[in-house]
C-alpha cells in the first residue's frame, strides 16, 4: 500500500456533503419533455430514441427494493480533480441499492471497453482513493469512441460481465459519444444504458443544465495559489515581470477565473481577442504598454496571465493554423517528409499571406506551431510556449520604445505554464461533494431506468443540501456542427460570455489592476475552518449566479 501523507489520512474520513434529495431513499421527479438546443429536426431523426426525454430531480422519496445489478465505468480525456469522488458515489450508490450490485472499472479510458481491459472496484480499493485527486484508479485515455466496430466489441464484454449501465466520465465529446452510444445500444435493444458525467478542468462543458464541470473548482484554486505566490515574490523582488500561461484548451475560463481570483496586472481572454479582431502585435503593444506605464512608478515588475489557447483566436494566426492543418496532412507532404517543416512550408507550400505569418515569428515557436497534432489532428496548445513568445516580442517593442524614449525602466520576465499541476490536485470540498453527488445522482438514473441522460447537480452557489440533483437527456444539449467537413451532433463547447457577469466584472476592474499593485494572494485550498473559506464557490459560479 503507498504510504500517506497525514493529510491524506485526515481527507479519507471526509464524509462528501450530499444535497437532501439524495440522501436518503430518493424519489425521481419528471418535468415535460425537452427539445434539443437548435437543429431540433436533424438530432431528433439521428436520435429517435432517446430524443425529447424529460429532465428528472431526485427528491426524498419512499423505500424501495431494486434487483442485483452491475455497473460500468469510464474515465475518458485529461484528469480533474474530484473524478475518484465520482466513482466512489457510484459505488456508495448502487451498494446502497443492493449491496449484491457490482461496479466494474474499464482501464485507461474509452480503449478499455473496446479492448476488454477492465477491473471489479471493490470497498478497498475504492476507501484507498475517497477524496483523492487523480483518475490513477482505473486510468484515462483518449480513445474516441464513435465507431460501430466499438460499440460491438464493447457490448461483448458488458454481456460477459453482466452489465446493465455504463457511466461515462468525460467533457463534450466524451460526453456526445455517450449520447451517441445510448442511442445505439437502445436502438439495438441491447438492454444497457449509458450515462455521462461532466467533467474538464477547462470549464467548458457548461449550459442552461449545468452549472459548472467538475475540477474547474480545484483547478484554478491550485494555479490562484501560485499565482498569488508569485505575485508576493514580485512585489517583495520588484524585479521580474512573470509571464504565465494557463492550461484551458479554446476557452479562457481557467485564466479569467484566476484573474478574478488574484488581480494580476494583465489578463488575456482568448474570446475577446477573436472579437475585437486583434493582431499579436496589438496584444504586445497592450502588455508593453502595462510595463512602462508601471516602470514611471517605478514598478518593474508584474504578472500577464495568458490562456493556453490564445494563438488559435488571433485572426491571422488561426488561418494560418488552419491552413497548416491541411498541408500538414496532405499528400505532398507526407510524400516529401521534409526535415525542416517550416522551411518546407516557406518554400511555395503555403498561401502568401500565411506565409508571411509564419515568417514573421520567431523560429522557436514558428517550429512548435508546425510540429506534431494530436490524434484528433489539432494543434497541442500545451506544448505551445505562448508566453515565452509573448516576452520575447515585449522585450523586442521596450527595446524599440527606450531608443525613442518612450521606455525608461527595466524589463525581465520569467516564465511558468501552470496545467498539470492542477489537474490532479487533492479536490476541493466544492468538488469533493459535487463529484461524490454526481456519482449518486448517476446511480439513480440507472436505478431508474434511464439512458442518454448526464447527472446533474444545481444551484451549487448554495449549500449543499440545497443542491439540486438530477438528470438532463444529453441530446438536449446538441446541436449540429462542422467536424472534419461533416455535420454531427455535438455539445456545443461553452467558450467566455463577453457579456456573462464574471467578464463584465473583470473588465470593470482591469484597468486598476494593470497600472495599481492590488494584488490579492488567496492562498491553498482550505478543508478545516469556517464553511466561507472551506466551501467557496469559484467567483465565476458566484457572479453566473448572484
Ligand atoms: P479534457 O478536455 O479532456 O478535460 O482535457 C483538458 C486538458 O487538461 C486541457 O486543458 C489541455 O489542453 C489538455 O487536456 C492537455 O492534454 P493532454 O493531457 O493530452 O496533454
């Protein structure tokens, strides 16, 4: 057995706050059927099964008995905080329907139902992981799970293993194929339902239905820490601007909810840029502008918050992305396997407005910008060293503004990606409790039946009693989109409101926050002490919901 840190003890007696619908014997509450969000015509056709379900609530109810049954589960795509909670709700949740029910862990992701790889989650191994962060249970991949070959070859092993429902733990794809996989099991008459549960650190699968994806909370509390940190190094040096980049995919939500968080003196949000058509340049001048307007207090020092995915919505660098996509898969240039992409792409292989893009980059990142996709052929934004980019060019304008006397204080700027880290955090209490709810909730919509649905929990800004917990039919959520030159049924990904209150709230605040030093340092994760410090809400939840 690992050894344990005394905190770790401590957190495995945490008992996870439920709302009062669940926690005792629950009763399922029904609302009118629902309607997909757009393209009502084309999902109801794809999915004639499961489509126009109504959304349920579980409520303090009545005793009842349920028949022995098994249970699947998966954790699909990057970690985030609070997904062992899930399990160990799904577990607490069908042995409290029958303590005869078995719960079965696929490995490493979607791969393990396809390939047969799985494991019986016993009492003990579930104790070992309560309130722990991490998926190192039964693993995470990757794996898309969208092919009838898959479907099949899964629907052998749930037989063999006598499985009535599959929980699917993912963010919107993960969550699309669920959808997806319900519907063909039920138009199959398979007798196996399939659920899904919200998950991403990114924030980005969120709507009307839910509130908030689980690890979202963690997340930006343990980057908010050391970004409060930092900025308490700088104030005490007064010598280095940091340049921090954040992990969050397309959307800014993890950056701005940190800004909201610690204050820095510059925060970018990926969304705005795209609106305001803004050029990388225009972004330099901005961050160049916060350093010497701080220099003429005598500030050389200061913290840029950067979301990871800022490149691909500066207008002329997401054409270029996406003209690199093509040509990077083409036939030419698998035939011509060049050792050198970006001399290759500069010599008569790109259009000549983005190969003036790429030309005009530095070639470190003109190389990271060609390098290797990822399976699903995108661009790895993690691997992507925006701020170093960002300084560099900052530095490049400083040095141009001191000779024409625009600049007269000192620039020198350190760099940090923070992502990992956060994403296997020890879970707040906030996703602690929401994670072990959604995995209770998820066991109630298998006791009752249903399938093509995601477990919900709402009004999470109050206490967690007053949580409301349920259930949402997942093509509810759909619309039609462009994938790969199709249109499909997907979660529309939920990228930063322009007009939601947590930005309106930022920027009313930004422009102190750029010239002033009204840095807030919040601080680790609180489990002991007063609920307002233990169970805070992020400020993204409390401004969506005030
Ligand atoms: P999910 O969307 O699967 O939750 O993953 C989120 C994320 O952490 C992103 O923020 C990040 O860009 C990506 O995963 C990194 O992927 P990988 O784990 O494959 O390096």
């Amino acid at each position: 057995m690992a050894k344990k840190s005394t905190l770790q003890i401590a957190r495995a007696a945490y008992s996870p706050k439920l709302p009062l619908g669940l926690q005792g014997n629950v009763s399922i509450k029904e609302g009118e059927p629902t309607q997909s969000v757009a393209d009502q015509e084309e999902v109801k056709k794809l999915f004639p099964n499961t489509y126009g379900l109504p959304l349920v609530e579980f409520v303090p109810g009545e005793q009842k008995a349920y028949a022995p049954m098994n249970v699947g589960v998966i954790l699909s795509g990057g970690q985030a905080p609070g997904g062992h909670n899930v399990i160990s709700g799904i577990f607490d949740g069908i042995k409290r329907l029958n303590p005869a029910n078995k719960l079965y862990g696929f490995l490493l992701g979607p791969g393990g139902l396809v390939d047969h790889k799985y494991m019986e989650i016993t009492a003990e191994i579930v104790d070992e992981y309560r309130n722990t962060g991490g998926f190192d249970m039964i693993g995470s991949g990757r794996t898309k799970l969208e092919q009838e070959e898959q479907f099949e070859s899964g629907i052998q092993i749930l037989r063999e293993l006598g499985i009535k429902a599959l929980v699917i733990i993912g963010g919107d794809d993960s969550n699309t194929n669920a959808c997806v996989l319900a519907e063909y099991y039920a138009a199959k008459n398979y007798g196996v339902q399939v659920i899904g549960c919200p998950k991403t650190i990114d924030g980005d699968l969120k709507n009307d239905q839910i509130e908030t994806s689980f690890g979202f909370d963690t997340a930006c509390k343990t980057y908010s820490e050391v970004i409060g940190n930092i900025q308490r190094d700088a104030n005490s040096a007064k010598k280095y601007w940091h340049f921090i980049k954040l992990m969050g995919r397309s959307a800014s939500h993890i950056a701005l909810e940190c800004a909201l968080e610690v204050q820095p003196n510059v925060c970018l949000v990926s969304e705005e840029i795209q609106e305001k058509g803004q050029s990388l340049d225009d972004i330099v001048t901005y961050i160049a502008e916060a350093v010497t307007e701080r220099a003429k207090d005598g500030n050389n020092f200061g913290t840029v918050l950067i979301p990871e995915g800022l490149i691909e919505f500066i207008p002329a660098v997401k054409r270029l992305i996406a003209e690199l996509n093509d040509v990077l898969s083409s036939e030419a240039y698998l035939k011509a396997q060049p050792e050198d992409n970006v001399a290759w792409l500069l010599d008569g292989n790109l259009s000549a407005e983005n190969a003036a893009t790429l030309a005009s980059l530095p070639a470190s990142f003109a190389a990271q910008l060609t390098g290797e996709r990822d399976p699903h052929g995108n661009v790895q934004v993690s691997l992507i060293e925006t701020e170093k980019l960002l300084s560099s060019m900052v530095a490049a304008k400083l040095a141009e503004w001191k000779v024409a006397g625009k600049f007269n204080g000192k620039f020198s700027a350190l760099h940090h990606f923070f992502g990992y880290e956060g994403r296997c955090a020890a879970p707040s209490n906030f996703d602690a409790d929401y994670c072990y709810s959604l995995g209770v909730s998820a066991s109630q919509l298998i006791a009752n039946g249903k399938t093509g649905y995601m477990a919900i929990v709402k009004n999470t800004t109050k206490p967690a009693a007053e949580w409301v917990a349920g259930g949402v039919p997942i093509t509810m959520m759909l619309n039609m989109e462009k994938r790969n030159g199709q249109m499909k049924p997907v979660i529309r990904k939920a990228l930063v409101d322009l007009n939601g209150a947590p930005f309106k709230a930022f920027a009313a605040q930004r422009d102190e926050w750029k010239k002033q030093t009204a840095y807030v340092y919040p601080g680790p994760i609180q489990y002991f002490g007063p609920s307002e410090v233990c169970d805070k809400t992020t400020e993204t939840l409390r401004y969506e919901h005030q």
